[in-house]
C-alpha cells in the first residue's frame, strides 16, 4: 500500500500548495518536475520511508496544488516556493531531490533562495539549455490553439506524451492519475498555462553557478531517456566537481517508475554515505 498522500496544506507566495511527509529519519525533500506531481514518487517513499523522514510537493499549479488564471509556474518561481516549503516545514539542511524541472528547482533553492542542504540528488534533470522535447516545445508556439482543443483529443495527446517518458507501458491506473490533474477546463488551460512559461532563461543562470555547488550531489539517469539525453547528465557531472553519476539501464525519463527498485537502492546508498550535517 502506497505512503504517498497529500493531506498537508500551506499558502506559497504562488498559491495553495499540497504536500505530504511520512517515515522517520533524516530529512529528504523530493520534488517532481513536467507534467506530473509528486505521485510520481511513490515507490521511493514506500522504499526509503524506513530510514528516512520523506516530505514531498506538488509544485504551483500542479497534481492537487492550486491552479488559477494568471499563476507564475516559471522554474524561479518553483525554486521560491521549495525555499518556502522548507522553511514551513523548519527543515535544517535536508537532502534534495529532484526529477525534471524539479532537478532545476532543487539547484535554484540551493544556489539562488540560499537553502541550506546536505546534499543534492537529480534524476533526469531539466539542467542544461538547450531543453523541452519537440511536442512541448510545438504546444509552447501554439499554445492557444492546444488550449482549446476538446477535451478528449487533449487527454490522448497527453497519453501520448508520457508514453514517450517511459521504457514500458505505464499501468493504466497510474497513467489515469497521471492525467487527472490536466483534464477538465481548469485542469486543460493549466497544462497549457505551464508549457507556455517554461524558463529557458532560469537554466541559463543556473549554468552559470553550477561550479559553486558545495555539497555532495548525485546525478541519475535512465539510459534510454527520450526526453532529456543522458549526454546532459554527463555534461552536469562535468559543471560540478562534488558530483557522481549513476545510469539506470532499462529506464526512460521517469527513471523512477520505470525501475523504482533500482532508483531507490541507488538513492539510499548515496544518502547513507552522507554525513548527517554538511559544513558551509
């Protein structure tokens, strides 16, 4: 039975946000990047929430956060809004995880908002300009005339969509859930809204303070990733002298589903090895 639930709630500077914690430990914060939620997480907090204090989000205008008209779901927002989790949650210097955007906005609460961490771990991350995969990208240009599409046509665009992010088929329910939060008016013009602000200029900043990353940081990446090529993960282990670098044989983009086990092996070994504090 999953431990992944969302029965916490706080007021970010970018709307109601949604988050759930379990297990006891030290502190590790996990953060999920386009277009899913934390749900996406699942299988690592039932495997590391024995040893681990686990905290989880849905990032602004994602999974069962709040989603409005007019809402900032730009990467330096979402590093804003971690940097206010954290401080909501008075955690001292977790370990941060991020997959996808979340990889960016875990960097971005780091080296930009100043949070305190005793390590970093990214997974298939959206680090490096050039990023965005070409239908993304497409919806990016023509973002008005996706938005209005009926709404069965947008959910099997969708469908399409993640099917590329995985090595195997999604289960259908996991799928579903997936989904859900997109669908509806609110939900379709939110998937949209989200597209149309990807932050090309926020990765580009990052680019530039990757060298001054001070903690121990782990980069993961699914070997048959069509989303972001792994070529990316090499060249971030390149930026920071801290890093090491784990592949993931059989696993695409959402590394995490596609092989949970192996992630969350992979993921506590590293943990394990970090010391409880780190020295600024």
């Amino acid at each position: 039975m999953t431990k992944h639930h969302l029965d916490g709630r706080f007021r970010s500077s970018a709307g109601e946000i949604a988050y759930g914690s379990t297990g006891e430990g030290p502190d590790v914060v996990l953060v999920h990047g386009t277009p899913t939620s934390s749900l996406i997480w699942r299988g690592i907090i039932d495997r590391l929430s024995a040893n681990y204090r686990m905290h989880w989000l849905d990032l602004p205008g994602y999974g069962a956060s709040e989603k409005f008209d007019g809402q900032d779901v730009r990467l330096r927002t979402f590093a804003k809004v971690l940097r206010e989790f954290v401080e909501h949650l008075e955690l001292r210097r977790p370990h941060l995880v991020g997959h996808d955007f979340g990889a960016a906005t875990v960097f971005g609460a780091y080296l930009v908002e100043g949070v305190a961490a005793r390590s970093i771990s990214v997974a298939n991350g959206v680090v490096l300009n050039p990023w965005g995969t070409p239908f993304s990208l497409h919806v990016k240009e023509y973002e008005e005339v996706f938005a209005g599409v009926p709404g069965h046509i947008h959910r099997a665009l969708l469908a399409a969509h993640l099917s590329t992010a995985v090595a195997r088929p999604l289960p259908p329910d996991l799928e579903d859930a997936l989904i859900a939060p997109w669908t509806g008016e609110a939900g379709q013009r939110a998937y949209y809204r989200q597209v149309a602000q990807y932050d090309h200029g926020y990765t580009a900043r990052l680019e530039e303070v990757y060298p001054d990353v001070g903690v121990p940081t782990l980069i993961l990446w699914g070997e048959l990733d069509r989303w972001v090529n792994i070529e990316v993960g090499h060249r971030l282990h390149a930026l920071i002298k801290a890093s090491h670098m784990e592949t993931l044989p059989d696993a695409g983009h959402f590394s995490m589903l596609d092989c949970p086990g192996l992630f969350a092996r992979t993921l506590a070994a590293w943990l394990t090895k970090q010391p409880w504090e780190v020295a600024t």
